[in-house]
C-alpha cells in the first residue's frame, strides 16, 4: 500500500511541474504586447480613462438578464423538488403556476415604467 501512496504522490508532482512550466512558458509569450493583456469589455477602449460615465439602462438591463436567467434555473429544478419529495406534481405545478404568474407582473411593472425602453 505504502508504495502505491508514493506512486501517486510522484505522478502527482510530475504533473504538477509540468503544468506549472506550461503556464509559465505561454506566460512568457503573452505578456510581450501590453495591449492584448489588458481587459477589453464592452467596445470601450482598455487605455483610455476608466471614469467615463456609462448607460444606467445598460447596468439595469444586465441586472435583469441575470435575475430572470436565476428565475429560469428555479422554474426547471423546483419541481422536479418538489415532486420527489413526496409533495404531489399537483401542487409542484402550482408553485411553478405562481412563480410565473409573479415573474410576469414584474415584467408588466418593468414595462410600463420604461425600463426596457431603449429609445
């Protein structure tokens, strides 16, 4: 067993040294140029001043993406949940029925007061 334990442990050495040298060698060809280190988001250009003021809807947008894709991840896994716990696929389509119900009056509020209004 004792011989098995240090097999391991030199593979896992070997590995790890080697995947150190990699990234050290690409490293070393990546960091020639400034420019293509430097982070690029958004169209804006990465060596201009970072103070310039950005779309408040832009932010606003992005924000709604990510709850309505969390809201997404909820309408799939809750009632597969709820239905293996023994509660009833019922009532796990009511959950669900309800969860949309609500997500869609947000909608409606987000709507008509012109968040989503991109003119």
């Amino acid at each position: 067993m004792n011989t098995v334990v240090l097999s391991v442990f030199r593979v896992s050495v070997f590995l790890v040294v080697l995947l150190y040298g990699v990234g050290y060698v690409c490293k070393k060809r990546t960091t020639s140029l400034r420019e293509k280190c430097s982070a690029y988001e958004c169209g804006l250009d990465p060596n201009a001043s970072a103070r310039i003021p950005f779309s408040v809807r832009f932010f606003l947008l992005a924000v709604i993406l990510l709850v309505f894709d969390v809201e997404i991840a909820l309408l799939i896994g809750v009632p597969w949940v709820v239905g293996a716990r023994g509660f009833g696929w019922s009532r796990a389509i009511f959950g669900v029925c309800f969860f949309v119900v609500v997500l869609f009056v947000g909608l409606v509020h987000e709507w008509r007061e012109g968040s989503l209004d991109w003119v």
